[in-house]
C-alpha cells in the first residue's frame, strides 16, 4: 500500500537499516507537488553493480 512505499522510500534515502548508506536521492516535482523524482545514488548504483 502507500504507506509502506512511502516508508520504504524514506528509509532508504535516510540510510536507515542500511548501515547510514543513502541509496537513494528524492526530489520534489517542481511542475507538480504531488510527485516527487526518485533516483539512485552514487552508493545505490555502486551496490547495483556488485549485485
């Protein structure tokens, strides 16, 4: 459901229950506030890889 997304989404760019490493980054659509642009960062990429 939503919220687990949400919250799954928020644990993830925090870097929690992932040892403090922020996998990924979240920013909020400028032409519509309801949404928000989610990508990987360098860590999340560099984990990507070696999966």
């Amino acid at each position: 459901n939503e919220k687990n997304v949400a919250t799954t989404i928020r644990r993830l760019e925090e870097g929690r229950d992932s040892g403090d490493v922020k996998l990924i980054k979240v920013k909020q659509s400028k032409d519509d506030k309801r949404f928000k642009h989610i990508w990987l960062s360098a860590k999340g990429k560099a984990l990507v890889k070696r999966l």
